[in-house]
C-alpha cells in the first residue's frame, strides 16, 4: 500500500507539528510527501504530471493547519486544478483509493463540540473534503486531529507518532488486529539494525504477541459460539 | 496481569532503555500499550466465557 502526504501550509519551516510529522513519516518506505504551496511557486503548475502522480498511490492524506474552519488557499487551489471534473468524474481515477485528513489545531480539540467555545465538532467543518471523497469514490478515513502539540509531553509525543504513522501507512481500520499486523511489521524492520543478542529478544517477543492475537482470536470464536447458542 | 505479559513489558523496556531512536522507542512504547490491550481482551474473553457458561439459565 503506497501513501501520498499532500501537505498545505504558509509557513511550513517555522511549524514545529509538521516537522515532527514529516520526520516521522519519512521512516515509512511506502510514504512519500508533497509540500503543495512549492508547486505554485514559480512556473505554473503541471496538472497532468500531478494526476499522474495521484493515482500511482492507494491511500492520499491532506495534512494541514486549520485556517478559519477549512485549509488554507493553496490546498483548495489544488483541488481546484488538479481535480478536474473529467479525471475525478468521468474518469473515475481516483475511485476506491482512500483519502484521509490530518489537521493540526492551536485550540483544544474538546472544544470542537456542541457547548465547546468553538461550537462545531471538526467532523462538519471538514464536510466539503468528505463530500469529494464521496463523489470521487474513495473511502473517507476519519480525520486525524493533532491538537496542541506543543504542549504535548515525551510520552504522548511518542504515542501522537505512532498513531500517525498508523494513519498513514496501516491497514483501515485500525482494529487491534490490524494495529498488531503493522507493529509486528516495524518490530521485524527495526530487527535488522540490531546486535544479535537483541535480534533473538525482538524475535521471541514478535512470537509471543502473534500467539497472543491468535488466543484472542479462538477466545473471540468461542465467545461467538456461545452466544450465538444462547439466542 | 498474566506472566507474558510482565515479562513482554519487561524486555521492551529494556529494548526502550538503549534505543537512541526516537521512533523506535515510540514504536516499542506502542507495543507495551498493544501487549497491554491484549492482556485486557483476552482476560475480558475468558471472563465471559466463564460467566456464560456457569450461567444460572443453564442450571
């Protein structure tokens, strides 16, 4: 599964979020990133050559700053000439690909809520994106919010990096099997830069949660069975 | 908590220790949080395994 991180932001050096993120990002084969607002500097855009580019990939990621309640210009700008109605409409060339949405925000985000100060949760401010991905065809992935990030702690940075990159490159939906799958993965991946002695530590661990995930799966099937008898 | 479970944290903490990557002790982090929730299901099916089949119905 191959992703595109189309990435909208002004003032992308000074963003501490984004630099994390892209670094994060960078440590995934199957990830590669766009930063939108350089294609419009200079020579005008090549629209061709980006719908090109679009449909090599399964799974495409808007990722930008929340500029009043919607992305900031040059992503819709994008949309507007990349997404012509004949590659999306008549074409159907992005048609089961996935999109997804990572929005960063300087407010908390339980304030995106009925009685929140901000009102609106961030499901309706973001409809315009789901209703393309509904006219495209493509699966609409829930959004994933980053929410002040600076004052994140370590720990919760090193969650908030591992959810991202489960964003961005697992397998949807990230039930626990599918989050076990692509954690065994990178446990396999990081294995090969380690001593010997950690290779085995790393293997018997993998063993033992791949046992574990096919217990809960016989203890899932047993419980099915039982209740399945009851009614 | 089960003894796999202990000793499944235990060897990622010590992986977590000497990791100088900041990624990889996120993703170890991740999986002591995984091995965590897999100890918690698979206790929560036994337990109902247990209760439907000592059902009171059933007696």
């Amino acid at each position: 599964m191959k992703t595109l991180i189309l990435i909208s932001h002004p003032k992308l050096a000074d963003s501490a979020t984004q630099e994390f993120l892209k670094t994060a990002g960078k440590s995934q084969t199957n990830v590669a990133f766009e930063y939108i607002d350089d294609l419009y500097k200079g020579t005008k855009i090549d629209i061709v050559q980006e719908q090109q580019r679009l449909i090599k990939y399964n799974r495409m990621v808007f990722q930008f700053p929340l500029y009043w309640y919607s992305s900031p210009a040059s992503l819709k700008q994008y949309m507007d000439d990349v997404f012509t109605r004949k590659f999306v409409v008549a074409n159907h060339l992005l048609r089961n690909k996935e999109l997804g949405i990572v929005v960063t925000l300087g407010d908390a985000e339980a304030e995106f809520q009925a009685g929140g100060s901000e009102h609106f949760t961030i499901s309706e401010l973001l409809r315009p994106f789901e209703a393309f991905a509904n006219k495209a065809g493509m699966t609409y992935l829930k959004p994933f919010v980053v929410s002040q990030f600076g004052y994140l702690e370590e720990e919760q940075k090193e969650l908030l990096l591992v959810d991202y990159l489960q964003y961005v490159s697992a397998q949807m939906p990230l039930s626990l099997d599918n989050r076990e799958k692509w954690l065994v993965d990178q446990l396999t991946h990081m294995k090969q830069e380690k001593s010997e002695d950690d290779q085995q530590k790393l293997d018997l661990i993998i063993g033992s949660i791949e046992a574990r995930q096919d217990q809960l799966d016989d203890l899932k099937t047993n419980v099915k069975m039982i209740r399945d008898q009851e009614e | 908590m089960s003894d796999t479970t202990d000793w499944l944290t235990k060897q990622l903490s010590q992986l977590q220790e000497q990791e100088p990557s900041f990624i990889n002790r996120s993703i170890l982090e991740a999986t002591k949080a995984l091995v965590a929730e897999q100890n918690k299901r698979i206790r929560q099916a036994q337990d109902e395994i247990d209760g439907r089949i000592w059902s009171p119905d059933k007696w």
